[in-house]
C-alpha cells in the first residue's frame, strides 16, 4: 500500500490562501499522505493511484479549528448582559500565513 488517492469531482478546490482563493480544477492527486497535485481529472497524472474518491461535487478545503467560544458557562442569560457583546461586523478571522 502506497498512500496514493485521488478525489475527483469536486465543485471547489479552497487553497486556504486568502491571497489564491479556489484553486482551478475538480481532482487532487495524494501521493505518500501528501497532496501532490491539482488540477482537472483529464490533465492529472493518475498512474499508482489505489484509491479514486468521488467527492459527488462537494467542495474541498483545508481542515479548519472550530475555536469558538461561548460567553457564558451556563444557559443564555440576557439577564446578564450577554447579548451584543459582538456583532457580525466586528468578528476577526485570523488565517496562519
């Protein structure tokens, strides 16, 4: 067993790049656990592939943290000034370089 799979058909391909956006292309290529190329199914290098994903037009993106918080350790309590502590306009989204 080699590690190598492909995903194909896939809707976008999300680089996680603020600065690339969605990448070109429906298929990733996996060689040895790493991502070794993108691009369209027709143009991919698909020899020792083990494994073909059909992601049935999903889209694919980096895993992401889900690190949200919660403002109170117990219910909702507007009683105690937990809400409006921040609105949507005011959220920061920090992405690593």
């Amino acid at each position: 067993m080699n590690n190598n799979l492909l995903l194909k058909n896939i809707d976008k391909i999300i680089s996680g790049d603020l600065k690339k956006g969605v990448l070109a292309g429906d298929t990733i290529v996996v060689r040895d656990g790493l991502i070794k190329e993108i691009g369209f199914y027709d143009a991919v290098d698909k020899s020792d592939i083990e494994l073909e994903v059909d992601v049935d037009g999903q889209c694919v993106a980096p895993g992401f943290i889900d690190c949200h918080v919660h403002n109170t350790l117990d219910d909702y309590a507007p009683q105690r000034g937990a809400v409006g502590l921040c609105s949507p306009s005011e959220i920061i989204v920090v992405v690593p370089p």
